[in-house]
C-alpha cells in the first residue's frame, strides 16, 4: 500500500523525517520520489500491511498510528452538506435480504451532476498510490478508499431498474458482465447488489457494466457498506476477481465510518462535479455488536517484562482508539485482530517499543519427569536394533478378521455409526493385526515385526507391545530378545506363544514357525530400569557417504556359507560390502544351525547385488567379485561355501 506524507499530515502533525517515521512505524519506507519529478515535494512509503490489520489499509489508519506513536489526538473536518428539501428515499428504495451478509448499507443520491476528467491535485494523489484516474465521481470513490479505509460505489440512477436496490444471493447460473467487460456466471454463494431485473454489481468485489458511470450520466446513486469479510474472500476466489475495494473488505472495514465516508464523498463530489444532494440517507443498519475484553495490567507487566502502571497502559490503549473503563476495554469498531488480553498486551508492547523493553534471563528450570512416551520410544530401538520393523496396523476389527482369530462379538466393543460398515469392532488384542501383516510379505524369512498401540475392552483402553517373530530362525529371534526386555523392565512376565498350524492356515501364513507375545505397557516408566543417561540422544558420529543411484540395471548371485554358530550375520555381511564398490546391496535371506552342518555349524545364505554407475554390468565381471567375495569371507571368518 501506498502513502503520502502530505496526506497523513491532514489527520496528524508530526516532525518527524521519512526514515524517522519509517522506523517508527516499523515498515520499508522507500522513497519513490524520484519517479514523479512532477511533485518531489511529497514522500511516498510503500508499506506492506499484515493480513490481520486491515485497519491501517488507509490514510487514517496510518495516522491512527502514528497520532498513538506521539500520544497526539487525529484530527478529523467536520462535514458540512448543502442539501435539497428533497428526501433520497423518494428516488431510491434499499433492501436487504440477508443482514448477516450484509449488515449496513448506505446511499445517497446526487442529482444534475457533470462527470468530467478531476483536477490535478485529485489525479496526482491518485496516480502516487498506484490508481489510475477515470472521471471526477469515480475517482472520489477511489480517494475516499484510500483515505479512510471504505470502498464505495457510484451508480448511474437511470440505468437501475424500478430505481431500486435489492442485496441479495446471487442465484445459480445468474450472470453479470462486469466493469472489466468480462462475463462472470455467479452461484449461490455469492452476493450481489441488485435491482428489480438483473444484478448490477458484484457485492464488495466490482460493479457492473450496465450501472456504470459515463459522460452521459445526469444523476447517481453513491453507496458504502459493511459486508461479511468470509463471503467476499470466496467469491472473490471463485470468480478470479481480486480488487482493492475485495482486498479492504476481506481484512474487514471500520463499520462505524461508512456514514462519514459516505458523507464525505458527497461533499467532495459536490465541490468537483456540482449536482444537488438529496437530502437523508437510504439505509439498512442491523444491530451493532460492542466487544470488550476484560484485562489486568499485571498479567500485562508480566507478560512483557515491564513495570507500566494502570494508568501507562490505559494511556496507550486510549490513544490507540480502546475506550478503557477499569478493567474493561472496548475494541474500536476497526480493530478486528483483538479478542484477548493477550492482544492488548501486544499492543501496549509495540507501541512502547521493543527495544525500550528489558532483556530478561529466562530462569533455569529443572526437567521434566520423562513420560512413557520416552520410554516407549527406547523400547522400539531395542526392538530396532535386533531386528524388528515397527508396524501401524488398524484398530478396528471386522466380522472375517473375527473368525481368523477365533475372537467373539460379544467380548468387544462394537461402534455404532462405523465409516465402513464392515469394520465396526475395537481391537481386543494387537495380535490379529500383526499375522495379516505377516501373511502379506510371504518371500521374507525371517519376518519380526512389533507394534505398540492400544487396545479395547468394555471397561477402558490400554497400552500394549506385541511382537511377532515368523520364519525358520523365529524362535531364536523371540527368546533373545524376550531376554534382553526383562533385563531393564523390573517384574516382566512374557509368554511366548507358538501359533499353531490351524491358525496359521487361517490368517495364510505358510512359513513353518510363528511365535507371538504381547504385554501391558501401564506404568512403563515405573517398571523400566533405565536412568536420564539411558535415555539420552545418541549421536552417530561415523561418517556417511552417499553415492549417485544408478540408472543401469543389476545382477544377483546367492551365496550360502557354512560358519561358526557364535559369528555375527552382519560382520559377514560387512565382509562383503568391502569386496568391491560394484556391490550395491547384500541381503541375509536365510540363516539357520544344525549338527549336519558340523559341529557348533549353522549357514548364513545371502543375496548379493552387483550394479555398477555407469553401465552395464557383465556376467563375466560379476563371477570374477563372487570369487574375491568367497575367498574374503573364508579367510576372515573361517568359513566354507556350501554347495
């Protein structure tokens, strides 16, 4: 938004420079001067104004801030209009459907008016904010805009049917050829200044090409409104139509000032196109509701670190346009971003200034008791790091998911109004959920997923860990880590179940061993034996290189090695890694131990990928690495390739 400084000086004197003002106001002031040598007595500040105040999207609302930055009072002209002993309502009817939509509307008539081009000064203020000058009538609609903050329309009173105007919803499908000399299709949705045949302006948005002002037009109808800022931001949306007098209504208008600047329009319209004004106002007001907000100054003080007396803050507030009675404060009718006694804080703060404030230390507190999120999270890096995935499976059960667990209607909880109708019961058990997930990755061995989540009976809910181990080495991979939970959790009692084959055939898992517990996670916190120090952060301090994908394709060869039963799957498999730079991922598929394998034996078989960056790896390549990968794996771990 554009302002001048001349221009503020008509609501409030002041002395200070261009940057001095800038920085008070606390926007980028940029002097333009330069781009209009016509006029370089006057100073231009291009300020960029926050959605939430669209009170200072005008001269006075500049001044407002300025008036309160120097605890100085506006200065607003009185108004004084000549006008006939006829009334507006005798040429002009107003009427209004929806007050929520629209809950003021004005208009006064002009008659024997003569649209001409405007004066200088008019035109030059005008051009300086970024408008361009069409006639003297409209052109003071456009000045009223951007002094005082109210958009407002001029109509040409002949070409109103029935000289009457209805502000109505559009109806669906209705259509309007606007100033622009589009044509628009409205909806329901809309709303539209009307008269007794067709639409006639876009409410709030843009007027319309058949009630225009031209040279020709004799008498007008001038109106200002307050319109419901939600509707005019959609419509404006929807028809692709964003003006200044949307941008102004969107942030909401002062409702209190559509009568002064009505008003005031007139009388400037009077003095640059002559005409006779009829006397009264046409107008539809509903209630108007006051807001207050109650406040104390020591929440204020200690909210803001200060030390301001009652009677500092009022003083603040009251120059700001806030009606302070005690503890109560009015908000102005163009304030539209207060509602709490935080907001006013805010206010009292900014103009203060912040950099008059203190720096406080903020003292030091002491932690917070960890909560059994944290001790939950531990509990899935333990699970992590021996292997298991964690898994989100859903929380609601249907009749087949039922009768693949052998569970019973009666024992759960059964949703009234589910969203699919299938699924209607609350989990009894994470179990169920965690075999289907099982039965739907069947070329995987081993499969150890967890889940932690609650679960649902007729008294309450509770939090559980379940943990499912599926494949050849399962029950290896369970007992361990069943171990490892009850060294730091004091009093755990698992038992591993054994999922037998009618079961397994029912949830479609045909690996040969599954085994599954779950456990109550109540009172986690209390039952883990872990200090602060365990449950720290820690920071992976290995360095990490990553490498192009490539866009080439890959070969797979399958090793299998018969080694000592204490080895480590992953120092193999690191083993490998280092072999060569064409290996671009190694995979343990399957790994089991038994006396035909020898003594203390067992075999680890892996997937090995070859894939090289920047072509096409050949068959003749990839045997010669499997033989440096074969010869690198017995040596350093005394192991034999099985056939």
């Amino acid at each position: 938004m554009k302002v001048l400084k001349s221009w503020l000086k008509e609501y409030v004197d002041f002395n200070w420079s261009d940057q001095e003002l800038s920085d008070k106001l606390s926007y980028s002031g940029t002097l333009v001067e330069e781009y209009y040598p016509d006029n370089k007595s006057d100073t231009i500040f291009d300020l960029e104004i926050t959605p939430n105040r669209g009170d200072c999207v005008s001269h006075i609302g500049i001044a407002r801030e300025v008036a309160a930055l120097q605890n100085k009072s506006l200065k607003k002209e009185p108004l004084e209009l000549k006008m006939s002993s006829q009334n507006a309502s005798s040429a002009i009817s107003v009427k209004v459907n929806d007050s929520n939509a629209c809950p003021r509307y004005l208009a006064r008539v002009i008659n024997n008016v003569k649209v001409s081009e405007s004066p200088d000064w008019l035109k030059h203020k005008l051009t300086k904010c970024g408008l361009k000058p069409i006639n003297n009538i409209v052109d003071v609609t456009n000045y009223i805009m951007l002094d005082l903050g109210q958009p407002m329309h001029a109509f040409d009173l002949l070409k109103i049917s029935s000289a009457s105007i209805i502000v109505r919803k559009a109806k669906n499908g209705e259509e309007i050829k606007t100033l622009d000399g589009e044509q628009h299709k409205l909806k329901s949705d809309d709303l539209v200044i009307a008269d007794e045949d067709t639409p006639i302006a876009v409410a709030g948005i843009i007027g319309g090409f058949n009630s225009q002002i031209s040279n020709q037009t004799i008498d007008i109808v001038l109106e200002a409104a307050e319109f419901e800022r939600r509707m005019i931001r959609a419509s404006s949306k929807r028809i692709g139509i964003a003006t200044d007098a949307s941008y102004r209504f969107e942030r909401g208008i002062d409702s209190s000032c559509v009568e002064y600047a009505i008003n005031k329009a007139a009388k400037m319209m009077q003095e640059l196109a002559g005409g006779t004004i009829l006397s009264g106002i046409v107008k539809f007001e509903s209630d108007k509701e006051v807001n207050f907000v109650t406040f104390d100054e020591k929440k204020i003080n200690n909210l803001l670190g200060t030390n301001l007396s009652k009677d500092e803050i009022d003083s603040i507030l009251r120059n700001l346009g806030f009606k302070v009675t005690g503890a109560s404060c009015q908000i102005p009718s163009w304030r539209h971003d207060i509602s709490i006694w935080q907001d006013l804080a805010e206010e009292v703060s900014r103009i203060l200034g912040l950099n008059n404030i203190k720096m406080m230390p903020i003292p030091k507190s002491t932690p917070t008791k960890k909560s059994d999120y944290y001790y939950k999270e531990y509990l899935k890096d333990i699970l992590a790091s021996m292997g298991y995935s964690e898994v989100y499976t859903y929380s609601l059960l249907s009749d087949k998911d039922l009768a693949e667990a052998q569970l019973s209607a009666k024992d759960l909880l059964e949703i009234k109004n589910p969203m699919q109708p299938e699924n209607k019961y609350l989990r009894s058990s994470i179990i169920p959920g965690l075999l289907k997930a099982v039965a739907k990755n069947p070329t995987f061995d081993p499969v150890l997923v967890f889940e932690i989540a609650n679960i649902f009976n007729k008294k309450n809910e509770e939090p559980k860990l379940a943990v499912v181990a599926s494949g050849k080495s399962a029950k290896e991979s369970i007992e361990t880590l069943k171990n490892n939970l009850g060294e730091i959790i004091s009093g755990l009692k698992i038992e591993i179940n054994e999922i037998g084959r009618e079961e397994l055939s029912r949830f479609k898992i045909r690996k040969p061993y599954t085994y599954v517990f779950e456990f109550s996670l109540k009172d986690i916190s209390k039952k883990m034996k872990l200090s602060n120090k365990d449950l720290k952060l820690k920071i992976n301090k290995d360095s990490i290189v990553y490498r192009p994908i490539s866009k080439y394709p890959s070969l797979t060869r399958d090793l299998a090695f018969v080694i000592d039963r204490k080895k480590n799957s992953k120092e193999v498999r690191h083993t490998i890694y280092q072999v060569s730079e064409s290996i671009n991922r190694v995979e343990l598929f399957d790994e089991f131990a038994s006396d035909k394998l020898g003594k203390n034996k067992k075999n680890l078989a892996y997937h090995i990928y070859f894939q090289l960056p920047d072509r096409t790896m050949d068959d003749k390549e990839a045997d010669g690495v499997v033989k440096k990968i074969i010869l690198a794996v017995e040596n350093n771990h005394s192991a034999k390739l099985r056939k």
